[in-house]
C-alpha cells in the first residue's frame, strides 16, 4: 500500500510542476530522473491536421519566445510551392505575430546535409513542419546536419512543432512512411526524428477513419506508446508532460491494467505523463481520482 501511495503522490507533484512551469520550457524531475519519452529542454508540439485553433500557433510562439521568437518553417512535406498543404502555415504564423520567419527547404538529402544550409535553425528559437507526406521529410532530413541542427535547438530550450505529416515525423517510430497512406507501416521507412521517444504518432484520426490501425501497429510493437490526433487538436509536451490543447487525443498503450482495450481518451485541457503512461490532471485542473486503495496525500 505505501509503494501505491508514493506512486500516487508523485503524480500529484508532476500535475502540479506543470501548472507551475507550463508556459516556460522547465520540466518537472521524472520517475528516471530525466525525461523518458519528450525533450531534456525545449517543448515539442503535435497537431493532428486541419485547421488548427490560432491558440495552438499562439502556444508554439508564445514558447519560441513570444515577440522574440525566430520561427523557421519547414514545408518540405508537402508537394509543390503554394499548396496549402506546405506553405500557408506562413499566413498563420503570421497572424499570431511572428515577424522573424524563415522558411527552410530542399528536396535533397545532400544539401540537408550542408553546414550552411541548416545555419538558419542555429540561430532559430522554434521550428515548424508543416503537412503533407512524412516520408517526404525523413527521406531528405533524418540523419542529416540538419537533424542534428534540430537536436540542437531543442537543447537549447527552443520548441519544435509539426502538423499532419509533419507531427508523425516527431516521433521515433514512424506510421504512414510509405507513399501511399494506407500503408500504415512502411518497412523501409519505420524512422521518424524521434524528438517523442518510444512514441507512434498518427493523426486525422477520426476524420480518416484511422482509430482502429493504431491497434495493428501495437500488435508489431507492442512496447510502444500510441498517439493519436483528431483534426484541430494537439499535444504540448515537456519533458514527459503533454497537455492537450484543440479537440480529443488518443492514447494507446498495451501496459495500461485499468483499461480493457489499450485505448483512453483525452480531452482538451488534460495532462498525461507519457513517461509513466498516467493521467496526471484532469479537464477540470484537479488530479485524476486514484486507483482504487490509493489514498492521495491530503
């Protein structure tokens, strides 16, 4: 019983690091002393697709460093210049204020590759992707000068954000790799940048009839955590920490004892440990109820 209680009263104190620190890029200290699944430093954003709230573009800046921040954008994922699906994501980061914005793009893995040509993200304090096809971005950008770039920003304390396609390719374990989307896992492509470690990340969940395909995925690797995204919505992570922000989030996680399918749902304004795979605040800002025979500390 005191081990399930100290278990409990950790969460309470995660829940509550968060509330204290969620507008800056501090974490609270992890059951493994440091962040399992997100950034050391930094935040990560995901979003799911669609049209995004301009609260999720205001949060992305307002971690970048608010009336400072140095946005690059990535548009590579998409599939020619001016297609919504790349490029427009200017207009909304303009809208909430970003004045100095980059955007940085190739097709090719050799120039990806080039000091001079990941300069711009040294200097840069948040990084967007944009949507379209992931396999886009992990075919020029994985392992690459540039990559490393991006490691580097996020050690330093910045923030490092995608949407559609360009949130899948966050995380280490990469869905829909392939050319066509209903391959749900491409053999030769099963690497994302792996800024969430652990993690699959799929995204139009509902809307493409995707709810179900997580669970195939968790069969082949059943260790890791399943993220899925509705259109409109997202997830801030620090350190282990994701609030949701927008719509509904899915987890899927085969380790979770108090769930009959490995499936719970999150709503806008709650906070999951993706480290210890609990929920950790509720919509309502309170700690969950305990598990039954935990007593909270009072």
């Amino acid at each position: 019983m005191g081990g399930m209680r100290s278990a409990w009263s950790h969460r309470w104190v995660y829940a509550a690091a968060f509330v204290l620190f969620g507008s800056t890029h501090a974490h609270a200290q992890q059951r493994c002393d440091q962040p399992c699944v997100g950034p050391h430093r930094g935040a990560v954003i995901a979003a799911g697709g669609g049209d995004l709230s301009p609260q999720i573009y205001k949060r992305f800046v307002d971690l970048a460093g608010g009336d400072e921040a140095r946005i690059v954008l990535i548009p590579t994922a998409g599939t020619e210049y001016g297609r919504h699906d790349g490029w427009t994501a200017i207009e909304e980061l303009r809208s909430v204020g970003v004045d100095r914005l980059e955007v940085l793009h190739t097709r090719s893995r050799d120039v990806a590759d080039m000091t001079a040509f990941a300069a711009p993200l040294e200097d840069a304090t948040g990084v967007w992707f944009s949507g379209g096809h992931q396999w886009r971005l992990v075919d020029v950008y994985l392992d690459t000068e540039t990559h490393r770039a991006l490691e580097r920003l996020l050690a330093r304390g910045g923030v490092v954000g995608g949407n559609s396609a360009g949130a899948s390719a966050l995380a280490s374990f990469l869905l829909r790799g392939g050319q066509h989307n209903g391959e749900i896992v491409a053999t030769d492509r099963e690497d994302g940048f792996g800024f969430l470690r652990g993690v699959a990340l799929d995204q139009h969940l509902l809307e493409r009839g995707r709810e179900n395909e997580m669970f195939e995925v968790l069969r082949r690797e059943p260790l890791l955590l399943g993220i899925g995204l509705n259109e409109g919505s997202a997830i801030v992570v620090a350190g282990d920490l994701a609030r949701v922000l927008g719509g509904n989030v899915a987890i899927y996680d085969n380790t979770d004892p108090l769930t009959l399918i490995p499936l719970r749902w999150l709503n806008p304004g709650e906070v999951y440990d993706l480290g210890a795979r609990r929920l950790v605040l509720t919509e309502a800002g309170s700690p969950p109820d305990p598990p039954p025979g935990v007593t909270p500390p009072g």
